[in-house]
C-alpha cells in the first residue's frame, strides 16, 4: 500500500524544472530536428523527385512538357482554391477540424512544384545532380513546369475576379430591386 507514497517523490523531483524552461529545452531540440531533417532532405530530395521525373518522361521531350504542364498546373491551381476555401471560412470566423485537413491536402499538393524549384534553385550537389538528371531524362520538364503553374495562378486569378464581378453585380441588382420597390 506505500506503492501511491513512492510514485510521488518522482513528480517533484520533475517540477525543479520551471515550466518556461522545459518549453525552451523542447522547442530546442524540436529546432535540432528540424534543422538536420532538413540537411537529410536537401542532399535527397531533389535527386529523387529528379529521377522519378524522369522515369514519367522517359526521356521523351514531348512527355517531359506534358507532365511538366500537368504538374505546374495542378499542383498550383489546387492548392490555392484550397487555402482560398480555408481562408474564405476563416474569415467568417468559422474553425473547423476540416480546415485543418484542408491545409495539409494543399501543401502535399504543393509539393511537386516545391520539389521542382529545389531542383531549379538550388546549390547543393543533389540539385545539381537532379537538373543533370532533368535535363537528359526529362527535357522540357522544368520550362513545362513553370508554364503550367503560372496558367494555374491565371485561371484562379480569372476565377477569383469573377467571381466577385458575379457577387458585386449581384448586390447592386438587389440594391436596384429595392429601390425600386420602395418608390
């Protein structure tokens, strides 16, 4: 029965600690992480999406355009209707779960195209690696990929344009109705 009486000493012995230092210890090492996955992902990641690109394409520059424009565009257009959605509901101050899954849809998404300038951007030897590998078994891919992201954030820019020329058109037919009606 002294068993509950000895469980107690540890947790005092944990509270010497204040809180405000135990968030610090834990938001360190979550930055130690952080910065080593992210050492880890950079010498991978470019080279892998390189690669995997260019076994879509085959070597083949008409496919290497296709898919380029296919990524470009959905990987752009979809994530930005869908933080559009999440922001459109958070203006109306409205939190919900799915909000949340929403977010993380768009930035997985966004993905290939973060991928894609890793490779275009970057100095490392894996970002090299992966236009070297772009370039023979992918031609086009990159040029492609960037054409089809900016047609994405054109027609959402058109959508989002009419979408409020709609709206406003809209208001100002009621406002018309109304005046109308009360004379």
């Amino acid at each position: 029965m002294t068993a509950g009486n000895s469980s107690s000493a540890p947790a005092t012995e944990k509270s010497r600690l204040p809180a405000w230092g135990r968030k610090a210890i834990g938001i360190a090492v979550l930055l130690v992480v952080l910065v080593v996955a992210y050492f880890i992902l950079a010498a991978y990641l470019p080279r892998a999406w390189a690669q995997r690109v260019g076994d879509l394409a085959n070597g083949s520059f008409g496919s290497g355009i296709l898919w380029g424009l296919l990524f470009g565009f959905v990987c752009t257009l979809f994530p930005l209707l869908l933080f559009y959605g999440v922001y459109k509901l958070l203006r109306r101050r409205r939190f919900k779960p799915m909000q949340v899954v929403l977010l993380i849809l768009g930035i997985l998404v966004l993905l290939p195209n973060v991928l894609t300038l890793s490779v275009v951007l970057g100095g490392n030897s894996a970002a090299h690696a992966g236009e070297r590998i772009m370039d023979v078994d992918a031609p086009g891919f990159r040029g492609a990929s960037l054409a089809g992201a900016i047609i994405g954030l054109v027609l959402f820019l058109g959508g989002i344009g009419v979408s409020y020329t709609y709206r406003k058109r809209g208001e100002d037919l009621a406002e018309i109705r109304k005046e109308v009606n009360d004379k």
